[in-house]
C-alpha cells in the first residue's frame, strides 16, 4: 500500500509501506479519509513544534475514518467486514499510573498516531491500510458521510475542553481563534448549553464559519481592534473563554472581558513562552485550565455525530486526493479560504 512520509520541513513523500500483521483484538483497515491537523501542518512546513522535530521518517496522520477489511481473533462479535468506522489515534498503554486514575490523556506510555513526540516515532494514518485495536474503532451510522467520521478526532479535542471548562449551561463564552478547533469549541460549547457565544479572530473566512456552527456574534480583532471592549463592563461580561489562537495577545486582550472567577481553558499552543498579567488573574481570581488531547470523549463525538446533534459539515473546506498532498497542505494552510482539508485515500 501507500502512504504519506514526511521525511524533513517540505519533505512530503508518498512511498509504499508494509501493512502490518493482523493480530488477535485487531481490525484491518482500508483507510478512505483523512483530515490535516495544525500538527500535520507543523512537520510539513516546519520539521515540527517547539521540541518535536521528525528525526526519521514518519507517516503523518491522524485523523481517518475508514472500512473494516478484516477482523482478528476475539473480534467476530464485536465488528463486521464492510463496516464503517472512525478510528481514535490514540493508544494509551492503560496499566501506567494516570491510565489506572482515567487519565488516559496523560499516559506514560502513549503511542499517538503520527507523533515524533517518542523515538521511534509512531507512525501515523494517512496510509491505504491501517491495523488498529478494536477499541480504537467506533462505527459510523449508514447516513454519516465519511468525511464527517474523519471529523471526530478534532471534535473529541473540543469536547474535552469543555469538560475542562465545567458546567456551561446558560454561560457567557468568548472564543478566540476560529480555526477548526476554535469552530468546533464553538459546537461543543453549545451542545453544553452556553447561552451566548462570541468568537474572535484575525481571518473573515473563519469568523464567517464560526457563525455558521453557532456563534451568535463574531468579532473581526485586525479590522475592530477595540470591538471587544463593550464586553468590558462591571468587570466583564464572560463566564468562560476558549482561547484557541495560541496568541498572547488574544489571552491578554481577553482579560478585560473576562469576569470575576472567570475560567479560561487553554485549547492553543503558543509559539514561545507568554507574559502575562498575573496581577489581573490574582485580582479577578481567574481559573487558567490547560486541556490536552481527549480519550473517552472520542465515542462522545462518534455519537453526536451519528445522532445528527452535531453538524461538522460546513467546516469541510474540500478533499483531495492523498496523492495531491502537496496542493492540499497548501490549501490547508491558507486560512483565507480553508478551514478542514481532507484528504481521499481511495
């Protein structure tokens, strides 16, 4: 089969790769879609972020849906042939002392699809064929595209900062960073009941698909710098903010808006380390939350998704061919008209 290799910064080879062996507890998989990540991104044009650099070849990938080809031993009840699935990327070793508390997030000993987070790395998903633990399979209902399958793993990472963030109904939430993760906390804020949602960012394409998911307001920062601050009233007027943009000065300029013993959970990695005001989150008795992958919020998406509770669809930018990898990183990287690439691994 074939698959995508990043080998170095601009590097991006498509080469044949060996389909592992099925073994017991396992499914083979005929991969159909795949969406790039701001991670995928990141080793392509860059060779990765902060600290992880690829230092071998890696398959990238991470995000897929896909159709059961074969079913191992201790499988047959579980998953049929021809079934389709989205597939999580995580693989927590489930015996290290956070699996055992349900921190599976945090797992010592983590195998993430696509990551040079260990050496050697773990190879990722944007292959013809992919061997995955039953577990990591969750079925796609007959009236699900598998496009929107491929959409779960972002939608599991939206979900899990939420749950971070705490009980959202009839909340005030602000929203700063309109990429895919950005839209879809807009998405999972809602479904939680947050009673309005603001979203900033630097970028009209975005904003306008923030809105379409479900923000009631949406704030242009480049072309109404100072827009923020009717927000700024009696201490501020948001409950919560989701800062997804990675930008110190979208978490500093949020401050302002943020009320007394407001919660902020951060969804974006920054560039390099961030000064911040301390003396305003002391003051305001601000709550600062990271939030870093997800585990069983995965199913939570798949389920969403199935029920049509959720709607991922106009986030979907275009789907290329795997083989075109090249124009579709490219794409992905133009936030001005992208917002989710996927890419056709038929």
């Amino acid at each position: 089969m074939q698959g995508l290799v990043i080998h170095a910064a601009g590097d991006l080879r498509v080469e044949e790769i060996a389909t592992p062996v099925l073994g017991p507890g396992q499914l083979r998989v005929r991969v159909r879609c795949g969406g790039i990540c701001g991670s995928d991104l990141h080793y392509y044009q860059h060779g990765g972020f902060g600290t992880v650099r690829v230092k071998e070849p890696m398959v990238l990938g991470h995000e897929v849906a896909g159709v059961i080809e074969a079913v191992g031993r201790d499988v047959a009840a579980q998953f049929n042939i021809g079934e389709r699935i989205a597939i999580s990327p995580s693989r927590p070793c489930g015996t290290c002392r956070f699996c055992q508390r349900g921190l599976h997030n945090h797992c010592l000993d983590m195998r993430y699809f696509g990551s040079a987070m260990r050496t050697p790395h773990v190879q990722g998903a944007f292959r013809q064929e992919l061997v995955v633990e039953a577990w990591q399979a969750h079925r796609l209902d007959d009236d699900v595209s598998i496009e929107e399958g491929a959409m779960a793993e972002p939608l599991a990472v939206a979900l899990h900062a939420v749950n971070r963030a705490g009980p959202l109904l009839g909340a005030s939430v602000l929203v700063t960073g309109c990429g895919p993760i950005g839209a879809m906390a807009v998405i999972a804020a809602r479904r939680a009941g947050a009673r309005h949602i603001v979203a900033t960012d630097l970028v009209a394409h975005a904003l306008r698909k923030a809105a379409q998911v479900g923000a009631d307001e949406t704030i242009n920062v480049a072309d109404e710098p100072a827009a923020l601050s009717k927000f700024a009233a009696d201490k501020g007027q948001f409950d919560v903010l989701f800062e997804a943009s990675g930008n110190a000065a979208a978490l500093k300029g949020a401050f302002d808006v943020l009320g007394p013993r407001g919660v902020i959970v951060q969804l974006g990695l920054a560039g390099g380390e961030m000064t911040l005001p301390v003396n305003t989150i002391v003051a305001k008795e601000f709550d600062w939350r990271g939030t870093f992958r997800f585990h069983e919020e995965f199913g939570l998406a798949v389920q969403l998704i199935n029920k049509g509770l959720v709607d991922l669809k106009p986030l979907i930018s275009a789907t290329l061919p795997f083989r075109d990898a090249g124009r579709a990183f490219a794409l992905a990287a133009d936030r001005s008209q992208a917002m989710k690439v996927l890419l056709d691994f038929e």
